[in-house]
C-alpha cells in the first residue's frame, strides 16, 4: 500500500512540473512581511518587577557599572558565531532596564576622553559606581549529544522521467554558562558570595527534505528544507537576564527568586536575613517587623515597641502563613521579610514610611484629601534657606488642627530634591516625593509647590499640636530616605549630612 501511494504520488508530481511549464522564470515566491517587535523574554516582567521590589524594600541606590562582557572560550569565532562574542550591550540594556534604587552608570572610555579633550565636561559633577560587574562566556559544549537518521532512494519512470528523494534528520545538545562577579569600586576587591554561575541546556534539531525531478534529459530541481533550532544568541539573553536578577539580588538582599517563574530559594540571601535578625536589637528588631508587617496591610506604628496591634498582626499573619508560633522568631521574621507584596499599591505603603534618628521607621503622613470647594489663597514667606540654592516657603506660619498646608520651593540648578516633616513628638515623614509627586528632580526658573497646582489632593494639618518642622535637602544624585538624619531637636545632624550641604528649613505651630 505505501509503494502505490509513493508511486500516485510520484505522478501527481509530474503533472504538476508539466502544468508549470518547468520555467523557473515563472516562479512566484510569496515574501512575508514582519513588522519590528519588541523583544519579550519569560524574565523581562522580573526585570521590571525588580525594579519595583528595590522600592519596596527601599534598600540603598546601588550605582553599578560594567566591565566589557566578552566569550572567554573563543568558540565563538571558531564556530562562526555559533554563540555571541561580546554579551556587554545585553547586560547594559538588563541593567539599565531594572530601575528603581538600581542606577547603571556606563563606562565608555573613548566617549570620556573625548569630552575631555573638549573641556565639555567637568568630571565633578559625575557620580561614581559602588561596584563593577564582571564576568563572560566561560564554557561552550556544542556537542553533548548528537543523533541522526536520514532515508534516500531513486526512480527511474520508462528511462524518460526520474526522481531522487531524500529525508535527513539530525538532533543535538549543547550547553552555554555564563560566569559573573561583583568588584568593590573603592578597594578592587572581590565581593565574597555575591556571584552567578548559570547555565543552560540548547536544543537544535534540523528536517531537510530533497526531491529531484529529470525529465526528458532536461533537469528540473527542487529543494526545501525546514528547520527548528532554539536560538544560541536569544538563550544567552536568558542567561544575562537570570544573572543580572541574582547579582542585584544577592547584593540588595532581596528575595529576587519570588519574580523568577519556577525558581528556588536562595540561600545566600536567606543566610543574610537570618544574619540580619541576629544583629538587631531587639527595638530594631520589632522596628523592622512592624515596618514589614505595615507593608503586608497591617494598621501598626512602627515604634519598637510591642503593642497590642503589633501582636495581633503578628499572630494573624504568622496564621495566614502556616506558621506555628506567636512570637516574633527567625522563622516569623524571615516570612514577613520574604513575602511582602511587590506591587505598586504596597509601593505607595512604603512613601508613608520616613526616617528617625534612631533608625526606627515611624508612620507620620499628612492627610491627603480631595479639593476644598473655595480655592487656596498662597501666602508667601521668607524662611531660612541654604546659599541661595534651595529656599523652602508654607502659606503660613500658624495652624489649626483641619487646616490646609502648602508648600513651595524653587532650586537654582537641576537638582533631586527630599522633603520631609518632623512633628512635634519626634515622628518623621516623606512629604516630597509623594504618591501624587513621584518626580523629584527638580529645575531652576520653576516654582514648585506641594501640592502641584495640577494635582487633585490637599495636605491637611493633623494632631498631634506643638511645633513642626520641615526640612528639605537638594543634591545634584539620588537622595535615599535613609540619608536623612536629625538631633533629637528636629536639626539636621551636621555630622552625617555632611555631604548635604544645600539645605532649607521651616518651623510652624499647630494648635
């Protein structure tokens, strides 16, 4: 039955060539068109998602840059390409498509010197990395497993016509690991544990078919061939993609696996957290959970000590999470710190969060309210500001418990600038950025004011009386809540915003 089918086939094929004439002139190749796409892996929504993660978690601005990512077998060129020679571009774009508290700072040397030597530039004002990622190509195996099979044979039609076929199907299994390092900027050393070896298995199987017609001595040929090969160049964007997750990750301390579809727990971050919540004490300590347990949605005050609503959050979500203890342990500590929601609404949780002197995270926001129905008469105040370059104005120097606060400042040269307001109990909270304002680089020759004159919200003045404080820094870098530091007086701590200089302040009292 399979002969006479082949042979049906065979002159069904004939006719076809006769049909057409046989004039390859007559040819019509259809030509598909593709629009460009954007270039979407199954690790690019954790790439974004760890930018949000950072925030989050508000771990410190981590300035990184790269060294040159080259294939350190040299297969690349001796299999013409087979895998990528320079990998740099990737790790760039991966970085620098993280965000957040992640700040890629490239490393072009022929674009430095030449800037130079133009006198464009003034290299005071550039901001330097904290580490230096390194790393490459460190193994090639293209031939772990290869297989193979293929069918050939001829027919000769009463010695006028002819046909050749054949069928050749190979299969083969390589794999690809990429190596990578942290350096310390400052001392050029190693960062210990904080690396990535990640490999991955590629699969290239081919399907050629050939058929050959001669007919009446004059040859007609055709030839297709058909092949389904996993892309070398796209796996190694996976890998570049996965290890940038693990370095940042690691480094951060973040529990950067939960982005990761199908990924486990990794331990060196898990050993960091268990390392951290043995070297708090143990006002930190509660400090820290209530900090967490707020970003899991829990009404808590994160004032270090143990309260009523602090326990009852901690036996709720110890509950929800299987865990069969009550009491603030490692284990609870480590499942508030891994699993806290990374999504924009908690996003929005952590900028009520400010910073006190003692490191303790405390929850002091205004109340954000929609617009009063009469409009809001701006009153102008001289107040204290720093050389000229940031001055920090409010609609008045005196308030009632209800009243509406604004806030207006200017800077004198493109800078990021950090608000935040300290009451009279000593609880400290971010006023700029803000949900509403998340922009904080700021230019000269504008007015700036807190509420924007655009946004759909107003700030009212809350209890508890006595005399609050706001305090505003300018800098020309990114300015991390945590570097904010004050005495016990609400002043700024001259100390450790030593290298704050460009500051403003405004006191008003609440009756």
């Amino acid at each position: 039955m399979k002969m006479k089918f082949k042979e049906y086939k065979i002159v069904w094929l004939l006719f076809l060539i006769a049909g057409c004439g046989a004039n390859p002139q007559n040819a019509d190749i259809g030509l598909n068109e593709s629009l460009p796409e954007a270039k979407i892996t199954i690790y690019q929504q954790a790439i974004n998602d760890m930018g949000l993660m950072t925030t989050i978690y508000n771990t410190p601005v981590l300035k990184i840059m790269t060294k040159d990512i080259f294939d350190n077998t040299g297969t690349s060129i001796a299999t013409k390409a087979e895998i990528p020679r320079d990998i740099t571009e990737m790790v760039k774009s991966t970085l620098n498509g993280i965000g957040g508290k992640v700040l890629y700072i490239p490393y072009e040397p022929e674009f430095m010197q030449n800037t130079a030597g133009t006198g464009y530039s003034d290299y005071g004002d550039k901001i330097l990395p904290q580490v230096v990622l390194s790393g490459g190509i460190t193994e090639f195996d293209r031939g772990l497993v290869t297989k193979g099979d293929s069918l050939e044979f001829d027919i000769e039609v009463a010695k006028q016509y002819g046909l050749d076929f054949a069928d050749e199907n190979k299969a083969s299994l390589s794999s690809v690991t990429l190596d990578f390092n942290l350096i310390d900027f400052k001392t050029f050393t190693g960062i210990p544990r904080i690396q990535a070896v990640n490999g991955i298995k590629l699969h290239k199987a081919t399907k050629e078919d050939s058929i050959g017609f001669t007919v009446k001595s004059a040859t007609f040929g055709a030839k297709g061939e058909i092949k389904k090969v996993q892309g070398r160049h796209a796996a190694v964007r996976l890998l570049v993609q996965l290890s940038m997750l693990q370095m940042i990750g690691r480094y951060t301390k973040l529990p950067y696996w939960r982005l990761v579809p199908g990924a486990t727990r990794d331990e060196v971050v898990v050993n960091q957290i268990q390392e951290e919540y043995y070297t708090l004490s143990q006002a930190q300590l509660i400090a820290k959970s209530q900090e967490l347990l707020y970003l899991h949605g829990y009404r808590v005050t994160p004032n270090g000590e143990m309260d009523k609503a602090t326990q009852k959050a901690l036996q709720d979500f110890a509950k929800k999470q299987n865990l069969q203890v009550t009491a603030l342990d490692q284990h609870v500590y480590l499942a508030l710190y891994e699993n806290v929601p990374i999504t924009l609404a908690v996003a929005r949780l952590r900028r009520n969060l400010g910073n006190s002197q003692n490191n303790t995270m405390v929850i002091s926001p205004p109340t954000f309210v929609s617009p009063q129905a009469k409009e809001i008469v701006e009153v102008s105040e001289n107040t204290k500001f720093n050389d000229g370059k940031l001055e920090l104005s409010i609609n008045k120097s005196e308030y009632k418990v209800g009243d509406i606060l604004k806030i207006n400042f200017t800077v004198s040269e493109p800078m990021y600038v950090r608000i935040v307001m300290i009451n009279s109990e000593g609880e400290v909270s971010t006023v700029f950025p803000n949900v509403y304002q998340s922009d904080n680089y700021c230019l000269p020759g504008k007015s700036y004011s807190i509420p924007g004159s655009s946004d759909s919200y107003s700030i009212l003045v809350d209890k508890p009386v006595g005399t609050d404080k706001l305090r505003a820094i300018a800098s020309k870098s990114l300015i991390p809540v945590d570097d904010m530091h004050f005495t016990s007086d609400g002043d700024f701590d001259e100390i450790k915003m030593a290298n704050y200089t460009i500051r403003a302040a405004v006191n008003y009292n609440i009756r």
